[in-house]
C-alpha cells in the first residue's frame, strides 16, 4: 500500500462518508475512535502555508537547528499542503463532527493559500510552492477542473469565496465544453462525465449573477442530451432480465454492451460504464437542472430533483447498482461486475443510489454539488457562521 501513502487523508473521506451516508458512522465507532481519528488528520495540517499535506511520512522536522531560512523554503516546497488533501481532509473532520476544526483550521489564512493556487486563467493548481518561481509566484501542479472544484468546495464551506477570482474560474468551466456538449479536464481536450460534475459543480457554488451570466453561455441542451447518453441502454424496449433469457438462446442478442452494464454510465463516448460514473452523470444531470432554474446550494427535494430523474432509467440505474456490482460476501462496491470492491467505488455508489431512490433505501440526504451529506453541511458551516 506504499503507492496509496500520499492518498491516505482521499481513502479515509471514502470510508468516513459512506458511513455518514448509510447513517452508521455513531453507531459503529465509539467517541473515542473518532476522536483519535481527528487527532489522525490533524496531523496534516501545516499552519505555515495552511493546509494539509497528503501524509504524516511526509513531515519534516522545522524545529531542527541550524536550518537557514532558504531552507526553510526549501521545506515549505517538498512538505507543502496540497488542494487535494485539504479538501478531503477538511471533509472528513467535518463527517466526524470534530468541534475543533474552527480552532485549528483557520478560515482566512487558508483561504489566502487557496488563493494563490489560483492561475491567472482561472483554474487553480494543486498547491503553491514558494520556490517554484520565485520571480512570478506561479501556482505548483497541473491546473485542471478537479482542483478548480475542490478548492471553490472549500471556500464555499468556509464562507470564503470571494478571495477567489470566480469571474475567471466560471470562465475557465465555460470554455471547457466540448462539441459533444460535455465538460473536459482542460478547453480543447475530450468531454468526461467526471469533469463535467466537477466544472457543474464549480459553477453551483457561484454568486447567482456569475452563476447566470455564465450559464447563458453554456449549451445546456446539448450538454444535457450528452450526458443522457453516458448510460448504457438496451437497444430495443426489453428488459434487463428478458435480455438475460435472449441472450442464453442467441449469442447476436440486440446489445452493444455487456449485460451486467446495463444501467450503468460510462464517463466518455464508447467507453465501458463504471461504477463510480453513476455518480458523476446522475450528479452532472442534478446540478445542470439546478443551475438552470436558479435553485441554490443543497436545496432539498424539489423540481429539479423531479426533473432530473425522469431524464434517465432510474430502475435501470439502481438495479446496476444493487445487484451487479455489491458484493454480497464482503459489502462494498465493486468498479464493475467481477472486480474487487474498494472505498472508493462504494462511497460513490451509496452517493449515487442516495440521490436516485436515497429516501427509500434510507440513506442520509445529499448535497450533490459538495459530494457531502447536508448535515454534515450544515455542521461545518455552522462552525464557520457561513
């Protein structure tokens, strides 16, 4: 697991929040438990530049004698926070409902930091390193829409957005639509369900006048219609399990994909579907309607909910869900039919199956925009007086 060190803080959100999600996290954990696991990811947070790095193995001593004061940027280079890990970080502080985040984790200085991850573009980069260009203080990484969304995620929480050049990130989204109608990682590259969520996303947690005005560019329609077609549908109206009986009597049965798919999204144009993209369409389709209709951050159940389930095969969705990628002997979620279940595909399941049919299942509420349920919204913020 030497690989997985630095994703350590990402794993443990999987894990925290699919727990908050199934409603279990009190019940099968003591006090105790969590309590040491916050003290755990405190253990990250650097209060120089604030943020938190990706692993305690990553710490160096500051303390030492006799480091010289370039050194020390040197440090703040090779043990610097990162965008992806505070994010998470931050997140599942927040699952565990840790009454102390507001003491340790302070709300300007980190946003200040998150700031100057910002380009001048509009995307933001994975980190800010002090030595990288000491010249023009560039930003430390690939900017892409993923760090775009995650640091908007963790200013909106922090009540701090507006240290943000949000005119020129909602520019950054916009200009990432593809000809297919779906958002890519970058403008000019391929539309991806994955970054589509995510610049949707972005764009959700916008003042209403920016969130208008850029909106009005975007080509919903087709955007829409783009991301209806990430799920695997029969080609003619049988149903999965007749399509199971046909295909037992004739190996030419009328499908394009593999039946155990049927369902499911896939994240880009003749790709296999997967697990995790049940998220990112049903989530994609969710913020479109919202940004649409003007509906704010994590309202409850509404029209656009409506309206966006009656766009796809919601039986169909969940059925992919349940019965072909849960495991039935060790829990979890698997990627897809025949693959090993892992934190990840099973936090993005219980996500997915939360905002289709969450209320029947009786899975806790969730904010789509955030990837975060709306108590636990609400607990952080209320930290933050947001």
């Amino acid at each position: 697991m030497i690989s997985y060190d630095s994703s350590r803080v990402s794993l443990t959100y999987f894990c925290l929040a699919g727990l908050d999600l199934l409603g279990t996290l009190n019940d099968s954990t003591t006090p105790d438990q969590r309590r040491k696991w916050a003290d755990w990811l405190y253990q990250h947070l650097l209060v120089g530049p604030t943020g938190f790095r990706g692993s305690p193995t990553h710490a160096i001593d500051r303390t030492q004698e006799g480091i010289k004061d370039n050194c020390k940027i040197a440090i703040d280079t090779y043990d610097g926070a990162n965008v992806a890990a505070t994010y998470f970080a931050l997140l599942s502080l927040a699952v565990l409902r840790d009454d102390r985040i507001a003491a340790k984790v302070n709300a300007p200085k980190l946003a200040a930091h998150l700031a100057r991850c910002q380009h001048t573009t509009g995307t933001f980069a994975g980190a800010f390193a002090p030595n990288y260009d000491e010249q023009n203080k560039t930003p430390l990484g690939e900017p892409d829409s993923r760090v775009t969304y995650m640091a908007m995620s963790v200013l909106h929480l922090l009540g701090q957005t507006t240290v943000a050049d949000r005119a020129a990130a909602a520019q950054f989204i916009v200009a990432s639509q593809t000809y297919e109608g779906g958002l890519a990682l970058l403008p000019g590259a391929e539309a991806h369900a994955g970054y589509t969520y995510c610049g949707l996303g972005t764009l959700r947690l916008l003042e209403k006048e920016e969130i208008n005005k850029n909106v009005e560019l975007l080509d919903v329609n087709r955007m829409r219609g783009w991301l209806l077609r990430r799920q695997i549908w029969p080609t003619d109206p049988l149903t999965i399990g007749q399509l199971r009986d046909l295909e037992e009597l004739d190996e030419n049965a009328p499908h394009h994909w593999p039946l155990d798919s049927q369902g499911a999204f896939s994240g880009r144009t003749n790709k296999q579907a997967d697990t995790c993209y049940c998220f990112w369409g049903v989530g994609s389709l969710l913020a479109l309607d919202k940004l649409v209709m003007g509906m704010g951050v994590g309202m409850g159940m509404g029209i656009a909910e409506t309206t966006a389930l009656s766009q796809f095969n919601v039986q169909a969705a969940t059925h992919f869900l349940l019965e072909e990628v849960q495991a039935e002997i060790t829990g979890g979620f698997a990627r897809a039919q025949g693959t090993h279940p892992d934190p990840y595909h099973s936090f993005l399941a219980l996500a997915a199956l939360s905002l289709i049919n969450g209320q029947e299942l009786g899975l806790t509420p969730l904010v789509a925009e955030l990837c975060l349920c709306t108590e636990t919204t609400n607990f952080i913020q209320s930290l933050y007086q947001v």
